[in-house]
C-alpha cells in the first residue's frame, strides 16, 4: 500500500533527483526519496540501538559478541 503526498522542495534537491534519474540509479524520483528515507529510518534504529547499549552498566558484556558479527556485516549507512 503507498500514499501520494505533496511536497514542497529547494530547487537544488529537485535537480538531485532529476540527476538520479537521468543517469539511472533510480527509477524515479519517488524512488529516489523512498531510499533516502529508508536509510534515515535505519540509521535512527542503529543510533537508538547505540544509545541503548551504550547506558548499560559497566561490565555487561553479553553482546559483545553480535556487536564483533554485526560489524563485519555490509551497511549503506554513512
């Protein structure tokens, strides 16, 4: 299910999807925004994530572990 909405945006930023998808590596420029918006989404998650292991108590190391795998792991987040 999708919603059509109406935004408003600089013109600087309309050319950037433009340009996305003039050279391809969008289909469109709701596409464009559709994958910036998600990376947004998963980048709060992992800073919420941080900011939950990083208020535990000293000497809890349980995670450790899936912190090391987790790491390894490819992101697109930058």
């Amino acid at each position: 299910m999708s919603r059509q909405i109406a935004v408003r945006l600089p013109d600087d930023i309309v050319d950037y999807l433009d340009h996305a998808v003039r050279d391809g590596r969008d289909s469109s420029r709701a596409a464009v925004i559709t994958r910036a918006l998600q990376r947004e989404r998963r980048r709060e998650v992992a800073l919420r994530d941080v900011q939950i292991l990083s208020a535990q108590p000293a000497g809890i190391d349980d995670l450790d572990e899936l912190v090391l795998y987790g790491a390894t792991l490819p992101t697109d987040l930058s």
